[in-house]
C-alpha cells in the first residue's frame, strides 16, 4: 500500500485496485483537488425517488437548504428518503429561523432594567434634595445657653414664632403687606407644638400673657442677669433678648421643656404662601381690618400670600383681640402644613423647589434641628388640621394690668400630660 502523500502519483498507473489484476488489495484512493470551475452543478434531489422513478442527479449536499436528521414524523421509509439517512415519512420542516429576521425583545430584561435606572435617579434626586435643603437650614438659636431648663419628656416639643421682621422685604412689599417700617423685630404669634404619640397638640401663647423674666445668660453677651420677679407680657421677653430669652422664660413659667426653635418672618411666610400657589381655607365670618389689610367674605377660598399675612396678623377687627388671632393662626398653620404635605406638593419638583427655597431662606431654627425633626413639624401640624390632635390656647384664668393671667393648676396639668405622653384632656376654658 502507498504512504500518503509519497505513494500519490496522480493516476491510475502502477496501482491495485478493481479491475487489475495485481493480487494486493487496492490502497486508499484519494480525491485529486478540485479544479476551479470543475464542481458539477448543483441540484435539489427530487422527492419523486421515493415513488420509484428516477433518481435526480447528483447532489453534494452543499448550499442546498437540505434538512438532515429525523423529522418529527419518526423513522422513515428507508435509504434515499425525503430527509436523508433513511429518516423521516414526511415533507421536512421548514428552518425555523431567517437570516434576515430581528430576534423578539426581551421585555422582561427591559422593564428590569428601567426599574433600576429609575431607583438609582429617584435616589440620587433624593439625597442631592436632602443636601441642598439642609444646606440652606439657618441654624442661629444656640439652645445650649438656655439655664436651668426642665427635665425631658416623652414628647417632641417645638416652640413655633412668627416674627414682624421686616428682613429682605423692599418698601414697596411693606407697603403691600401693611407691615409698617418699624425697626428690629417683635414676635406676633407664639405657640407650642407637642409631636406625642398618644395625640399632637398645639397650643398658643398669646403674645400678652403675663410672665415672669427668670435668672437667664445673656445670648450675647454671656453675662447672668438675675430674675428680680419683673412681670410682662411674652412677647417682651423676645424683644429684651432673643429667641433663647424667649424658651428659658417658656420653661420657666410652664416647667415644659422645649426641644426645638422654629422662626419665621413676614416676607418668608408671605412667600412659603406663594410658592404653594396659595393655601385653600374656610372662614366662617367675613372681616376686615385697615391695620392688617384684610377684607374678607364668608366661604371657601384660597388665600395669597398677601392674605394670609393679613389673616393670620388681625386681632383689631375681633372681641376676643389677641385670642381669636391666636386661633386664626393656628387654623392657618395647621392649614398649610396640611398642603405643604401633600403628594401633589412633595412629588413635584416645580413646587417643592420654590416652597422649600422661599420656606428655608427665611425660616430660623435652633441648632440641633434636623430636616427630619422640620418634618415632623410639619406633620404633626398637618394631623392637628386632620383631626387627629387638640388645638387650644394656653388657659386663662383673669388678667392682670392688661395681661392674660395663665390658669396655673390647668397649665401644670397640661404639661403633665404632654411629659408622660398622654391625651391631653385639659380644656382652655
């Protein structure tokens, strides 16, 4: 037998195989190389052989389309069947697939990954938010100097103050907001919120009360002035000291500790209003009063930031003076927290933004005070409009020269009930 590729000698001479008489065996025949050009045509075999008739001419087998394998028809009919090998009865499937044809989407994969990209924006847009408005937080009250404060409670407390500052306002927004041009800044409307979990509360001090100024340091100074038992009304304590005056004499003519400070003036408040695109109230009784500016008619409405100055300033136009204007300002807080909360305000960027910005560019807090803990204001503010809290004046028992006398056995009982986190049942009358 002939080694490859040695005993390849390009014909038939000089070999075994059939038709010679040489007694050896005929070695492995191999396949000259096709010449160029030389392939025969090419031509679909002809399900006619089936039948018996004639064969159809060679085929390679190449290029054809021919489907080989057993179709799903079981074991065919035997050699030079239709499929090849002898497998398969039928007409062989059709390829299942074109060249040419874009393979169906993968929804699933899709939604997958716009869920993510979704999280990952909303979550970015959050903390970026979050650092943004704690960035603007005008942390000016330094709790720490307050003396001899309470001990704490089971409650939250914040101490609310809506101030006459006339900062960043034009003359021409004071004279469309009636706020006169006075020097300095006096606060309008106290009160304390109490954030429990038994109820929230919110209680206001009419700027009138009668109080007594204790021992307290100096905010900045840091000299101790000595309590003398001077008496006057709430609002001078602000005027003499500041905020931190202010929650030492809180303290210390209620004996209920305040946790945190939050201010706000008149250009703010006007503005939050604004930002909101107003804020929707019900006002049982048409008033009005030329000192404030107001003028307004029974029934629903949306009130301006111009109006709701006005509404929540007048006390001049009631019998009850500063205690129907503490009401009316609790209403309205309570009000606009209520909208401030809202999906409606929250989701949408082109409110939130402007509200937060117009809200935390004016809004003064202590120094410990969170965005989490201005939050909890809010809301707690917003269950009080819902329902789900007590609105009161602090009680008043008389007067005294012109000043609201606090009725001191429902006082401590009210502060007794906020420190044990309990439903206030107190009553302001």
């Amino acid at each position: 037998m002939n080694d490859w590729p040695e005993g390849w000698s390009g014909g038939r001479d000089g070999r075994h195989g059939r038709g010679s008489a040489d007694a050896q065996p005929e070695g492995a025949r191999v396949m000259p190389h096709v010449r160029p050009g030389s392939v025969p045509p090419q031509q679909r075999q002809g399900y006619d052989a089936v039948a018996g008739r004639a064969a159809a001419p060679y085929d390679s087998g190449y290029n054809t389309g021919q489907v080989y394998g057993a179709p799903r028809g079981g074991r065919g009919a035997g050699p030079g069947g239709p499929g090849g090998g002898g497998h398969g009865t039928g007409t062989p499937p059709l390829p299942s697939y074109s060249p040419g044809a874009r393979p169906a989407p993968d929804w699933g994969r899709r939604i997958k990954v716009g869920a993510i990209t979704v999280a990952v924006v909303l979550v970015a847009t959050t903390i970026g938010t979050y650092f943004w408005a704690d960035g603007k937080m005008r942390r000016e009250v330094d709790l720490a100097k307050v003396i001899e404060r309470p001990q704490e409670g089971d409650c939250t407390t914040y101490l609310i103050v809506g101030s006459d500052s006339r900062e960043g306002m034009t003359a021409e927004d004071k004279k469309r907001l009636h706020t006169g041009s006075a020097d300095g800044k006096r606060t309008d409307s106290m009160m304390i919120l109490a954030a429990c979990g038994s109820g929230n509360t919110m209680i206001s001090l009419p700027r009138d009360s009668d109080v007594e100024i204790p021992t307290f340091v100096g905010s900045q100074s840091g000299k101790t002035f000595k309590g003398t038992g001077r008496r006057v009304k709430l609002n001078a304590a602000y005027a003499e000291d500041g905020p931190e005056l202010l929650v030492r004499t809180v303290e210390h003519n209620t004996g209920l500790r305040i946790d945190h400070y939050a201010e706000i003036g008149f250009a703010g408040f006007a503005n939050i209003v604004d930002a909101l695109g107003g804020v929707e109230m019900t006002i049982e009784k048409g008033f009005k009063d030329k000192k404030s500016g107001a003028d307004f008619q029974a029934g629903k409405q949306t009130l301006d930031g111009e109006q709701a100055l006005a509404f929540v300033r007048t006390r001049y136009a009631f019998a009850e003076s500063d205690l129907a204007r503490t009401k009316n300002q609790q209403k309205f807080l309570a009000a606009l927290a209520s909208q401030a909360a809202t999906p409606g305000t929250v989701l949408n960027p082109f409110k939130l933004y402007p509200t937060l910005g117009a809200g935390l560019d004016t809004l003064i807090v202590d120094k410990d005070m969170s965005l989490f803990d201005l939050a909890e204001m809010f809301f707690a503010m917003k269950s009080v409009n819902g329902g789900d809290g007590t609105s009161m004046n602090m009680p008043v028992s008389g007067s005294r020269g012109g000043n609201l006398v606090w009725d001191k056995a429902k006082v401590k009982e009210l502060v007794r009930q906020i420190q044990n986190d309990e439903k206030v049942t107190v009553t302001e009358k």
